[in-house]
C-alpha cells in the first residue's frame, strides 16, 4: 500500500474525517461527548482541516490523521456555541468545564500534537509512522524546537510506536476520580526534539 501525506481534507469529507476521530476516542470521550451521533456531530462541525494532516491511499481514500494545535487553532477545536448547537446550553456548559481538563497549554518553540488516529483497516501498515514523520517535517519547518504529544496508559501500543519513533516520556498526569468519566488513569506526555535536516 503506497501511503502519501497532504495538508488538510475537503469539505465533503469531514464526515469522514469525524468518524475516524470518533473511532479513536470515543472509548475516552463517550461519556462526555456520547451519545455516537451527537459526538460526530460534534466533530463533524468542528475539525479544522487547517489542522490536519492526513494520510491517503493511492486511490485517494483517507486512512488517518495527525491533528495539531498553534496559536492560531488546533484539530479539535470548536466554540461554546458549537456545543450548545449540539448538547443545548446546559450540556455545553459542564462538557466544557469538563474537557478543559485535556488542554494543553502551548508553550514557545513547541509543537504541540492535537492527536493522531489511523482507520482500523489500515493499522500495522506504516501509516502512523508516515504521519508521526509528516508532524515532524511541518514542526522542522514551522522553525520549532520540539514536538510534544500526550498519551494515555490504557494506549500502550501507541506509546510503543512514539517511542519507536524517538519519543522520549518527559512528565505524566494523573486524571484523579475523572478516570471515571475518560477510562484512563493517566497521560504520559512524550517529546522529541527536532534536529536540523
């Protein structure tokens, strides 16, 4: 399978886009964001293509992306308003309160990841390595000095591949009781430093 890596994904695809996030974090964000429909729903709005690199096949169709985060916006993103279109005003409010928890703040000179996720077809095949070395080239030419990405205990196969990739662990949080609410107790934050071409 011949993989390539471009910026951002068309219009028409963000449904597309949203299901393959949804298919990697629901297990973390059900309880927050579920019901399934009204979480890709939620997505579906709100990934900014700005964002993303995605990985396709030779017939074009998606089999991943790697979100990031900058001053300017992230993968992830989405207003009060995008909420409450979704989950009303109420629900807005405390899913908001709530997913403050997993923002990172960004720190200067890092490149911050706004996760990565691979279509379950097409894992094992080298497309998380094709994307992770895409984050790596935009950071190196976005002229920054790290790239920073969390990972959570209950994803041991992904910490392998960021590993295997030259991430090093450089902290870690504890979720406290919202281990309830998210399904893992910790996150593991990996760097790795970018070094000239």
């Amino acid at each position: 399978m011949t993989v390539t890596i471009s910026r951002g994904f068309a219009n028409q695809e963000r449904a597309e886009a949203a299901a393959l996030f949804w298919q990697a974090f629901a297990a973390k964000l059900n309880k927050v964001m579920g019901p399934d429909e009204r979480g890709l729903a939620f997505f579906e709005t709100v990934l900014n293509p700005d964002f993303a690199l995605v990985a396709r096949d030779e017939t074009g169709r998606m089999l991943g992306l790697a979100g990031f985060k900058t001053h300017e916006g992230a993968l992830a993103g989405g207003s009060m308003s995008d909420l409450a279109r979704v989950y009303g005003w109420f629900g807005a409010i405390w899913r908001a309160l709530i997913l403050s928890v997993l923002e990172r703040k960004l720190n200067p000179g890092v490149f911050q990841m706004d996760g990565i996720f691979v279509a379950a077809e097409a894992r094992g095949k080298g497309v998380g390595t094709a994307l992770l070395d895409a984050i790596k080239r935009e950071a190196r030419n976005q002229n920054m000095s790290e790239v920073q990405l969390d990972v959570i205990d209950t994803n041991p196969r992904a910490r392998a591949l960021y590993e295997r990739e030259g991430f090093q662990p450089v902290g870690e949080e504890q979720t406290g009781p919202l281990k309830y609410l998210f399904g893992f107790s910790s996150a593991v934050k990996m760097s790795w430093i970018v070094r000239p071409d």
